[in-house]
C-alpha cells in the first residue's frame, strides 16, 4: 500500500485548510482583477499506509482497551447503563440478535462480540466463526489474536482504514457507556465519624465513602446497612 495522508486526527488540521483552501478555489475567478488566487495551506500532512505511525499506536492500544472496557459494561447493575437504542451499529457484525434483551447493555456486549468474530474471520479468511465459549471468554481471545496480529491487519490493503476507524468508533461508543454508567448516589445518613451529611456510593463499587475532605470514612455497603438499620 502506498503511503497517503494518515486518515487519523493527527492530520485534522491539514484536512481543515485543505478544505478551506478547495472552497476558495473553486469560488476563484480568474478573470476577476479584483480577486487573488488561492495559495495551497503551508502544511504538510502526516502520512501512513494508510495509518501514520502514532496512529497506529493509538489504535493497538484502543483494541487492547475493547476487552478492558467491555468487562466494566458488563459489570454495571442490570438496567444502570444506557443501551443502544436505535443508534447506528459500528462495521461488519455477523449474528445480530432479531429480539433483545431486557438488557441493552447484554445487546452490546453481543453486538460486540459479533464485530470481533467478523473482524477474525476477515483477516483468517473464511465465514464468521460461530460464537464459542462464554461470552467474555470469546471476546477476550479474540481481543488477543487482533493485538496479537495487529502490525500486519492495520496495514491490509483492502482493510486496513476501515478497521482502524471501527475500533476508534467503538472504543469511543464504549468510553462513553462505561462513563454514562458510573452513577454517584447522596445516602441521606450523617457520616459516623464526622457527623457530616456527605456519605455517597457509586454503582458497581461496594464500598460507601465520605467526601469530607477532613474524614474519608470508607465503609462497606453491609456496614452502612448495619449503620443505618441502627440510626433508624
């Protein structure tokens, strides 16, 4: 593959002037005395095959992260993190769910899985491989094979761009879900060593703490129930 300007965001700035500067040009006219010609931006792009080398690096270690990521989803209490919906699905997925789940979250992670297997099967050659194993065990096994072999997929001819901007795409989707899905609660009990009404919980964490700069009391949830069954 010869090299061209890097599709990654590194070259943000350049796409930008270059757009500004076609838009110029094409409003040009040349017969026009009143109007000067459009000078080329003063920028040089970065470029890759079709990734530049800090983009690639970029994109290893996001691929790493899709497993990582993944499993802080699925570890959300049931119905805590905003699901899907009818949101556009990222890239080639194979086995998509007709009906589902009560669950968006369990939607993803399925949706996920299924991106991984077609990914697998497009670089190994041949149909997607039917799910085997549990589920996250699959996804991380695959997550490796990709990591494992990424210097060679994220410079395919054929494949490459597309799967370099689908694992953006969906480290991104997932980022966003992962973080939607950290709800802080206020628990409307003082503090037992500060008095203080500033105990809060987080879902997925099992402990409770105070944000009193002074005290940061940590409890456990079955010591703040203890707590609160006997201040009641």
């Amino acid at each position: 593959m010869s090299e061209q300007a890097c599709l990654g965001g590194c070259n943000a700035r350049y796409r930008r002037l270059r757009a500004e500067y076609d838009k110029a040009l094409a409003a040009y006219d040349p017969l026009d005395s009143s109007q000067s010609r459009p000078a080329p931006p003063d920028l040089q792009p970065s470029y890759g095959d079709p990734w530049c080398g800090r983009c690639k690096s970029a994109i290893h270690a996001e691929l790493a992260e899709l497993d990582d990521l993944a499993s802080s989803l699925a570890a959300r209490p049931p119905l805590d993190v905003p699901g899907s919906g009818d949101e556009k699905r990222i890239g080639r997925v194979s086995g998509t769910r007709e009906h589902k789940s009560p669950s968006p979250r369990i939607d993803d992670l399925e949706e996920l899985s299924g991106w991984l297997r077609s990914w697998e099967s497009a670089f190994r050659g041949g149909d997607p491989k039917a799910r085997r194993g549990h589920l996250s065990s699959e996804r991380t096994a695959i997550v490796d094979w990709l990591t494992d072999h990424f210097a060679a997929h994220i410079t395919h001819p054929d494949l490459a761009a597309d799967y370099g901007q689908e694992i953006r795409r969906w480290h991104q989707e997932l980022s966003d879900k992962v973080r939607a899905g950290v709800v802080d609660k206020h628990l409307h009990k003082p503090c037992p060593r500060c008095s203080h009404y500033t105990l809060w919980v987080r879902d997925g964490e099992n402990y409770v703490r105070c944000i009193n700069d002074t005290c940061n009391r940590r409890m456990s949830r079955e010591e703040y129930r203890d707590y609160a069954d006997k201040a009641a």
